[in-house]
C-alpha cells in the first residue's frame, strides 16, 4: 500500500541543515495498523507527512498503491491526498468557523460531489464515530475527544484507504484516549490500512506492527 | 463551494462588517457616478443639432436707455447682416445656444402637458446656425400676419405632445401666450451642449416690437479675424451710445457648458475612486491577516485534497461572497431609482449604472485578492500544519 525506499529528508536552512529522515525503508501492506514512535523532534510527523504527500522528500522514492509519485505535480498529489488518504492531528486542526458537519464535509468539497450526497456521507462518517447528535455544533462547542471523532470522520469521510493519524491521542486524556484508539481498531478491522504515531506504548502494542525512529533513522 | 464558501462568511459576518460597509458605500457611490456618466454619455450620443463653429455670439444690453430698444435693435441687427465678413445673422432672445441663462414655459394639446424651452428668434435662425428640418418648413415673413403666432418645435416637443402624429398646422396652448401654430419641425437640439438632454424646444417667431431680443448670432465667413471683431463692436458701440457689446465665440461658449456639466460627475468620480481605494486597501488588510491567521486551515485543507488553485479560489472567491454581500444591500436601494422613476430618467440609464457598478466592484476585488490569494496557495503544508 505504501513503499518508501531510501527516503532521505534534509531541512535547510541558512544556518542549520537538519537530516530529519535517514535512510528509511519501510513496506506497508494493506490491511495493516503501523504504530510509530521515537522522542519527540526525531521525525515522526516528517515521516508521515512524507507518506501522506504533503512534503516532498529530499531523495528516496515514494510509492502509493503501486503509483511512483516521484514526478506528480500538485494537481496529481493533491488528487491522491484526496482520494486515498485520510489525515488525523495531535491538534485536530479542525475550522473553527464551519459547523462539525461543514467540517466533516470538506474533503469531498474537493472531488466532484452533488450537496446531497455530501450531506449523506458526512452524517454517516459522524454515526460511525457517534457525534450524529452534535452535527451543527461548532468546534469550540465540543471536548477535545469529541473534537478528534469530527477529525476522524472528516478523515474517513471519503472513504480512503489509508488513514495517517500524527498523535491523534497526544492532547487527550486516557480515557478519551483510549476510546479514539478503538475507533481507529475498528477502522482497521473494517479493512483501511492506518499508520500512527504514538507515545503510548499500551495503544502501540495493540497495533500490528511498531516502527521506532532515533535522530532520523529506523532502529527497529 | 460556493454554499460553503457563503457558510464560511456568513458565520464570520461580523469581522467583515467594516468591509462590507466599504464595499454597500462605494457601489452606492459609483452607482451615482455611473448614472450620470450613462446620462451623460447617452446625450453626448445624439446630435447637437445645430453648428457652433464659426459663429458669433453678440449680446447687446441697453443699461439705462430705454427710448425705442426695438427700433434701436433692429438697425444695429441690419448692420451685422449686412458686412460682407457675415453669412448669415439672426436675433434671439438671451437664452441663446450655450448661455447660462434658460426660458421655458408650459403647454398643452388636447389632453397632452408638457414642459418646453421657449426661445424667441427670426426668419434666419435655421439658416444661421444649420437647424435640420424634418417636418414642414422654417417660419418666412409672410408667417407674420397669420392669426396664430406661428413656432417651430423640435423632435421632442414633437413626440411629448403629438406622438406619431404630423404636427405641422396644428395649434397648441401654451402658459404664457393664448395659442401657437406650427410650422415645422426640426430634428435635435441641444441648447446647453453635448452633454444635456434634447429637451422639447419651441421656437417662436418673434414681434420685433418689445426689443426683448437683444442677442444677435452671427455666422462669419471663414478666415474672418479679430481686426473685424474689433471694427465691429466699435461701430456697433457708435450705433448705440451708453450700450454695451459683447462678442463671444460659440465654440468658448461651448466648452464653459462642457466643463459646467462634467464637473460634477468628476467630482464624483474622485470620491468613487477614493472610496474603492478604502475597499482595495481593507481587502488587503483582511487577506493579509487571513492568511496569517489561517495558515492552520490552509494547510488542512491541502492534506484534504485541495490543490493550489483550490485554495486560491477559496481566497478570491470568499471575498466574492463579501462583495455580494455589499452589493445586494446596495441593490436594494439602486433599483428604487428605475422602479420608481426618480430624477425623470430613463430606467435604462440607472439598470446600465447597476451593471457597470456591479463589474468594476468585482473587478477591483478580483485584482486585489488575486495576488494575497495565491501567496495563501503557495504557503507548504507541512509547514503550515507543523507543530512542536
Ligand atoms: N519545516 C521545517 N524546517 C526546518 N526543520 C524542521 C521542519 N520541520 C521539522 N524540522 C526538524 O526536523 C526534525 C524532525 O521534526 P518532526 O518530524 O516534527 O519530529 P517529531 O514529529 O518526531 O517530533 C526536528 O529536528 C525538527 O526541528
Ligand atoms: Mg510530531
């Protein structure tokens, strides 16, 4: 599903150049639940922005669902994002000004959709993660665990095949915690491949697979 | 997008109220402008009608002489009409082509009321200053001693009171007299220049008994200089003594009108223009702090599949949505104008108005959000969304 081979990722700037990645290798097979952990600073969100296309890295080669994405410009790599992948953040980041069912709705605004069938699918992604009763809420309305289950919805809303989740516990308790993690269970056990980074290591070793970076690099 | 780019507006209104305000203020204002640009335009289409070159505006005023004005007036205008440097020359009452000064009365036919500008003139007004004839005939001087004082109307006169009907021969009432006739019909004229309506005129063939008409115009051969302007005035002065003569030369006359009519709408223009450079600058304002502000969204919304042209037509189109906003509160106030005739104008004026307001508000946001916008695009995801 996602194939990384001898990703390197330098961060310059005019004083410092920084190897956030060094020579990663890494095959994700569909169906998986990959945990990912390492200190904080040693490139974790860098690694999985790189599998979610949203930075390019400095050498190596990307492959998604078998397409080399090395020559895709924005239009085709934002196409991708679109289509294949769903984003979940340690801080939501969620648009304050939108109700949680515009919010949920927004990565279909991006692909060729009727209001209906948006309306549709946005209210089934919200029953999934049991917030249909919190639809025209606004965000600042919400719990920061009731937050992250709009932040899922809007992530599986489009029915992706991968969902990348960068701390999706990092700001909750652990009750909250714990709940958004069997979300994301239940997720993977209905077939989507997810990859998330995480401190816990109780949430990690109930994943398939765990990842851990040091300063760049792949330790195990 | 768009219902969702009106949501995000929408449920944001109040920190773009000052903009919006802006934006109501400048379409009401330009909405004005435009009005009198199409009004102005529109009359500067039509003919003016009549000839302005070469002809020479003489104003006599008696001051405190009164023994017989009229016999007076009638040998100084024998002896404009007879230099050989003059074509053609004929009298008028003061409100002659281009002056400041205006004559108009009321008058009726049959059930019809309108209000027309009179002026009382000669035999050779329309030779003198080249009238177009369409109907009938100038009045000659066996019109004279006809019953009714014969007139000629102009295509206004013409279509506010007799429609398609021929008015030649016909006799009308007017406020100021029991009844005039009519002899003819001459197609435009626009008595105070291009830029003013072809307003009905009636053109009364004058008695040359009261010594009312004390302006003379007089169309001069070409090549005719300032030696015999000032030859003129000073035997015309020596004609009548205690007078005073004045010559000016229509086509002056002609652009003192001018300025008298753009003037207003240029200073219009100068408070439209400054108005929609307040709105140029609060756009800048309000898409510079969007975009620092929402960085975060920005780059959500590219991890969600929106591609670099998405976003900037996000920007752009958001500040479409304002600038509707500004406008159909403006519009409500606008189409009162042609719903309910104010000022008398043609409703097509204040719709064209409408529509050219419409067009340069867009256009003025689409060029200032187009650059802040696509800066927005430009912004990299990863960077927008990083955080410690
Ligand atoms: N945009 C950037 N510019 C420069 N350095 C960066 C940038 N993003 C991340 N880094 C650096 O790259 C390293 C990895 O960062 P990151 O992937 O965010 O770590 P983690 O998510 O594991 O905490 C850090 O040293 C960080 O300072
Ligand atoms: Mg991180």
């Amino acid at each position: 599903m996602i194939k990384l081979t001898n990703i390197e990722k330098v961060y310059r700037t005019s004083t410092i150049e920084t190897l956030a990645l060094n020579n990663i290798n890494i095959d994700i097979k569909k169906g998986d639940f990959v945990s990912i952990m390492g200190p904080s600073g040693c490139g974790k969100s860098t690694l999985l922005n790189v599998m979610g296309l949203l930075d390019e890295p400095s050498s190596g080669s990307v492959e998604i669902g078998g397409q080399q994405v090395g020559k895709y410009r924005d239009k085709e790599l934002a196409h991708l994002r679109n289509q294949k992948i769903g984003f979940i953040f340690q801080s939501f980041h969620l648009i304050n000004d939108l109700s949680v069912i515009d919010n949920v709705e927004i990565p279909l605004l991006y692909r060729p959709s009727t209001n209906k069938s948006r309306r549709d699918a946005a209210r089934e992604a919200l029953e999934k993660v049991g917030l249909s009763n919190r639809m025209k809420h606004f965000p600042t309305q919400l719990s920061g665990g009731q937050k992250q289950r709009v932040a899922i919805a809007r992530a599986i809303v489009g029915n992706p095949e991968i969902i990348l989740a960068d701390e999706p516990t990092g700001n909750l308790d652990s009750a909250m915690g714990n709940e958004i993690l069997n979300i994301l269970l239940q997720l993977n056990a209905e077939g989507s491949t997810i990859i998330m980074v995480t401190h816990d290591e109780s949430m990690a070793k109930k994943t398939h697979r765990l990842i851990r970076l040091f300063d760049g690099s792949q330790v195990s | 997008m768009i219902r969702h780019l009106i949501k995000l507006i929408w449920n944001k209104k109040r920190s773009h109220t000052l903009l919006i305000v802006e934006i109501l203020a400048s379409f009401l204002v330009l909405f004005g402008v435009m009005s009198l640009v199409t009004y102005n335009m529109g009359n500067y289409l039509k003919p003016i009608g009549f000839e302005y070159e070469k002809i020479w505006t003489i104003n006599f005023s008696s001051n405190q002489d009164t023994t017989d004005v009229a016999g007076k007036m009638n040998l100084l205008y024998r002896k404009v009409a007879g230099y050989n440097e003059v074509e053609s020359a004929t009298r008028m009452s003061g409100n002659s082509p281009f002056s400041f000064s205006n004559s108009n009365t009321g008058i009726s036919y049959k059930k019809t009321h309108t209000m027309s500008d009179i002026y009382n003139t000669d035999e050779h007004f329309a030779k003198t200053l080249g009238l177009n004839l369409i109907q009938g005939k100038w009045y000659g001087r066996e019109d004279r001693v006809a019953k009714n004082t014969p007139v000629v109307i102009n295509r206004a006169t013409r279509d506010a009171l007799f429609g398609t009907e021929n008015p030649v021969g016909k006799v009308f009432d007017s406020e100021n007299e029991d009844k005039w006739r009519i002899v003819g019909v001459v197609d435009y004229f626009k008595g105070k220049g291009e830029y003013t309506a072809d307003k009905p005129a009636i053109f009364v063939l004058m008695d040359g008994k009261s010594g009312w008409e004390k302006t003379i115009l007089a169309k001069v051969k070409p090549g005719t200089d300032a030696n015999f302007e000032a030859k003129m005035i000073r035997e015309l002065g020596a004609m009548a003594k205690d007078w005073t003569v004045e010559v000016t030369y229509m086509s002056d006359q002609r652009v003192n009108q001018h300025n008298f009519s753009l003037v207003p709408m240029i200073i219009f223009l100068i408070i439209s223009v400054f108005l929609l450079i307040n709105v140029a600058m609060g756009l800048f304002g309000i898409l510079n702090l969007n975009i620092a502000r929402r960085r975060e969204e920005i780059g959500v919304r590219r991890a969600l599949g929106a591609t670099e042209g998405s976003i900037k037509s996000q920007f752009v189109g958001e500040m479409w949505v304002i600038a509707a906003f500004g406008i159909f509160i403006g519009l409500l106030f606008a189409v009162q104008f042609p719903i309910m005739s104010i000022f008398d104008l043609d409703p097509v004026i204040y719709i064209i108005a409408i529509l050219l307001s419409v067009f340069i508000i867009f256009l003025i946001v689409t060029l200032c959000s187009y650059y802040p916008s696509r800066q927005a695009a430009k912004i990299q995801p990863a960077m927008a969304l990083h955080e410690e």
